[in-house]
C-alpha cells in the first residue's frame, strides 16, 4: 500500500514544480496532470516524482493535519511500549 502526502506547491517552473512537504522540498514532474496548478495548490505525487493529482489548499491541509495526528498518536504508542514516556 502507498500512502501519498499532499506536497504544497512554492514554485513552478515549465512543465515542473517544487513542492514542500514537512519541511522538504523536492522537484516534481507536472507531465502526469491535465489541469492547471497554480503556487499554493497541493499535489499528490508518485514515488518516481511526478504528480499525478491535484488538491486545493484546504483539503491538502487538512489531509496534512490528519497525517501529523496519526503521526502523533503512533510516536505516544510507541513511547510507552518501549518506556520512554
């Protein structure tokens, strides 16, 4: 299973994109999309680097949030079965 983070668009460039997500910004190919994507949006994007859909920005953050909760959840597990609470 693959799970896609929504990646912010900072810059766009022909054809290409930089995209942040949780502090990391990457360059990602915009062959794959059919529709225009503006700095702001949210892409979704394939492990090989391209971006394969698109997301306004009020979804992205809210799927971003969603993710940082799970992420916070599992570290708390994590923390009390291992004793470092």
């Amino acid at each position: 299973m693959c799970l896609a983070a929504p990646s912010r668009v900072v810059a766009l460039a022909e054809g290409e994109a930089t995209v942040e997500c949780f502090g990391q910004r990457r360059e990602v190919s915009l062959l794959l999309l059919d529709e225009p994507v503006a700095v702001g949006d949210y892409l979704l994007v394939q492990a090989g680097g391209f971006a394969f859909e698109r997301m306004d920005a009020a979804a992205g953050e809210a799927a971003l949030e969603a993710m940082l909760k799970l992420l916070a959840q599992d570290d708390a597990v994590s923390a009390r079965r291992w004793g470092s609470a």
